[in-house]
C-alpha cells in the first residue's frame, strides 16, 4: 500500500506544460547535460492509457443538481484523451431526478441510468454502477457538486502511475462542524483497524482500474471501507488532494444512524477481507484464549479445594470459569463449522490474479 499525497497533487495548470518547456527538457535528455537529475517527473504531460472512463455516479434526491454536474463533468472530460460514459444511478428518488436523467441520457449519448424501485442504500448503487460500467477506469463522485468533475483528469493521470486506486482526499472540507469532526474520527479508528494509512476514507470521489471493481463487493454501508478492500485484496492505493465545495442545493442524507452501521461494517470488513478464508485463525484464537482462562480458574478453584480444603461451590468465580471454558468450546466449534464451509466452497473464483499466460 503506498501513500504518495500532497505534494505529487499534479495541479491542473501543471498539465499545460508548454511546447517550449517540452522542447528544452527532449533537448536536455538528449545531450545529457545533467546525467544525476530526475527527468521522469514529467509524467503528467503523457496522453491517458485508458481506453474509456466509466463516470458513476449514485444519487438519492438530487434533482436541482443534476443538470449542473452534468455539464461540468462534460466541460471536465473535454481535456482528456479517450472515451467516456456517465451512468446515473438513481436509487429510488421520491423527487423529480430520474425525470431529469431521463431528459440527460434523452440529449446524449453518452449518458446511461439505473434506477432502483426502492432505496437500497449507496453501496448497493455503486457495485450496479461498477457491473453495468464498461470502461477500463472508473470514477465515482457524488451527484450533490461537492465532488469538483474538474478533479477528474488528475485522478486519471494519478491512476497510470501504476495505481489501481486513487481516492480524493478532502483536505478542506465544507461540511457541517459536526460532519466533519464525526468523519475525522471514523477516518481515525478505520485507519487504525485496517493499517491503511491514507487520509480520507470515505470520499466520494475515486478512480479505479475496472479490475478493481469487478472483483470487490460493496453492500450494506461498504463503500466506504472501498480502499481498505482494495488495499487487502492486494490492489494499489493511493490518494490525492481533491477539491470540496459547499452542498449547493438539497440536504445531506448522511444522519447519525448511517454513521453507526458504518462502523458495525467494519467488523464484516476485517471478517469478511482477512478470515474469511481461515476462520480457524479467528475463532481458535478466541475460543484457546477463553478456554485457557476458564481452565487457570478452574484449576485454582481446584486446588483450593484439594489443597486448601476450602468451600467453593458458592464462588461467582467457578462460574465465571465454567463459562469460559463453554464459551471457548463454542469459539471452536464455529471456527471448525466454518473451516469445513470454506473447505467446501473453495473456488479459484476466489484469488484475484494478476497476470497468466
Ligand atoms: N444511491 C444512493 N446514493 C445516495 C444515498 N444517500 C446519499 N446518496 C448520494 O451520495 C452522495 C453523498 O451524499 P450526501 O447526502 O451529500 O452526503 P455527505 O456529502 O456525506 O453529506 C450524493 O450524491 C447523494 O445523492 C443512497 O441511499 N443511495
Ligand atoms: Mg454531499
């Protein structure tokens, strides 16, 4: 996992290198005036890999907005170099936002939607977004303009650097006082749990190979926990600065109640990204570390008892020691049910590869 931020933000002017500038450095390459500089930081001048870009964006009521964000992704992927498809996925708006996607994918091509009949929740707009997605990048932003389209061709650029995530990072944020203090502790405790260190877990604007998100799985409140899934799966993840901006129309639907089911996702995200495989390594490490317990109690219970000649049966401990040995047979059995699952259903579907001939 590698962390290269801040500073290697390529700032949207720097693309603008002028032929001048191109013609003094091929100049210098040529003659080797200086054979110890670096000259490879001129990466960004270089034309996009990518074939096509998948814009995905999932959206819940943002009706006033979406004909603005329209334009100004139009406006941001006229400066890059390959095709591109917008798919709006609408998760069952009650306002008039499917009728305005309606009227875009109408107007042009290159726009696609998916609407949901009810709401399922963002995760499960994205991995529809990802299926249905048939570039071989991907970004995803939000559809409320908080996310600046203009960041796109530096995530892109970002991206060929032999990246297979870039996250944003909102350094400044325009959010409520209390979003933005909630979010730096989230940021906080999943850095801590995961080992990831990157800034901004939860930002909705991201690039992405395709492989990476044919091979993930979002649902629930997964999305954003995206890096950490990549990141563990092997995948490439960096971040870079983006640009934030203040909600223009609507309101937030990101209450308190969301917050907290995100945190209970973390657990499925350690279970499911790392024991899945080997749930013995989970489960037998509790149940020996419960069952041991349970048997030092119940062994000095014991020994007061033989030794000491002492009255235990009314100690709360000897039940506390019962307990734990029960409670540690159980940690192991689920640990072994599960193993006998994994066993079974162990599919090559389930290594991700990168290369074969
Ligand atoms: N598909 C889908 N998108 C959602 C849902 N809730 C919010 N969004 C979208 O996710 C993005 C961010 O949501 P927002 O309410 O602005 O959250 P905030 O920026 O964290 O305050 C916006 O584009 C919303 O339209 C949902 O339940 N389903
Ligand atoms: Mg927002």
């Amino acid at each position: 996992m590698e962390n290269q931020n801040k500073s290697e933000t390529p700032a949207p002017a720097e693309s603008k290198k002028n032929y001048s500038g191109r013609r003094k450095y091929y100049y210098r390459k040529k003659y080797n005036k200086n054979p110890n500089k670096d000259y490879s930081a001129k990466t960004s001048e270089q034309k996009l890999e990518f074939k096509k870009v998948s814009i995905v964006v999932p959206l819940l009521n943002e009706e006033e907005s979406l004909r603005p964000l329209f334009f100004e992704i139009k406006k941001a992927v006229k400066s890059i170099s390959c095709d591109y498809e917008i798919i709006f996925v609408d998760d069952g708006s009650t306002d008039k936002s499917l009728k305005v996607i309606k009227e875009l994918n109408k107007e042009d091509g290159k726009v696609k939607y998916i609407s949901f009949r009810k709401n399922y929740g963002k995760s499960a707009a994205l991995q529809l977004g990802f299926k249905n997605s048939t570039g071989d990048a991907i970004i995803t932003m939000d559809a409320d303009l908080q996310d600046d389209p203009a960041e796109i061709p530096n995530l892109l650029k970002k991206l060929q650097e032999d990246y297979d995530l870039v996250s944003g990072w909102k350094k400044k944020r325009y959010d409520p006082f209390i979003k933005k203090y909630s979010s730096k502790f989230f940021n906080y405790i999943t850095g801590l749990f995961s080992g990831i260190n990157i800034n901004d877990f939860n930002c909705g604007l991201k690039a992405y190979r395709s492989e990476v998100v044919k091979n993930i799985n979002v649902y629930g409140e997964l999305h954003r926990y995206i890096p950490v899934l990549a990141s563990w799966n092997g995948y490439r993840v960096t971040e870079i600065i983006v640009k934030h901006q203040a909600r223009r129309y609507g309101k937030t639907k990101f209450g308190i109640s969301r917050f907290f089911k995100g945190f209970v996702d973390l657990i499925t995200v350690v279970f499911t990204t790392r024991y899945i495989r080997r749930p013995m390594h989970l489960f037998g490490f509790l149940g020996f570390l419960s069952f041991l317990a349970g048997l030092l109690v119940n062994g000095y219970l014991t020994y007061e008892k033989l030794v000491l000649d002492r009255w235990i049966s009314n100690r709360p401990l000897l039940f506390l020691g019962i307990l734990l040995i029960i409670v540690g047979i159980q940690f192991f059995s689920v640990g072994l049910l599960g193993e006998i699952m994994v066993h079974n259903s162990l599919d090559d579907r389930e290594y991700i590869i990168k290369e074969k001939n």
